[in-house]
C-alpha cells in the first residue's frame, strides 16, 4: 500500500492520535512548502517515522512526475501551435 493511502487511513481511522497530528501536519507542510519541526518527526515511533519517510520519497517522486506532466502539457501546446502556424514558404 502507498504511504500516503497508509497516512490516509491512520488519520482518519485516529485524528487525535499524537502520530495522525504529526503526519498530517507533515502533509500540511509538504503540501504549503512551509515548516515542520524536524523534532516532531523524531517523537514518532519507528513505525510511524518511517511512514513519514516513506511520505516524503512518495511526495518527491509525485512533484517530478507533475513537472513531467506540465512539460508534456506544454510541449503539446508548443506543438500545436506550430502545426496551426500558416506556412510562411507557400506564396
């Protein structure tokens, strides 16, 4: 299972748990860029703390796979345009 469905479920099956706080605050910062207190992390037990880790090479892999997708958008935007573009060699 993905890390972030695992997350998923750990915070909504115990949103008062001490460890659904801190993933989902991780979450909260992974996804507004802002920070997350690095001590936070280290009060998680081993279970969850690889969670997190798991969270965060997920999160990684999950931005450069939208970069790809915005390069392949633009690429077909760029492509159409020069398809659409009247010849300028035909008189």
């Amino acid at each position: 299972m993905l890390a972030i469905k695992k997350a998923r479920k750990l915070i909504e099956n115990n949103p008062n748990d001490a460890a659904a706080k801190i993933i989902a605050a991780l979450v909260l910062a992974l996804e507004s860029e802002s920070s997350l207190s690095v001590a936070q992390l280290y009060s998680l037990d081993d279970k969850r703390f690889e969670l997190a880790l798991e969270i965060l090479n997920e999160w990684r892999l999950d931005r450069h796979y939208a970069s790809k997708l915005l390069l392949l958008d633009s690429s077909t935007v760029a492509q159409a345009l020069v398809d659409e573009a009247p010849n300028s060699s035909v008189s």
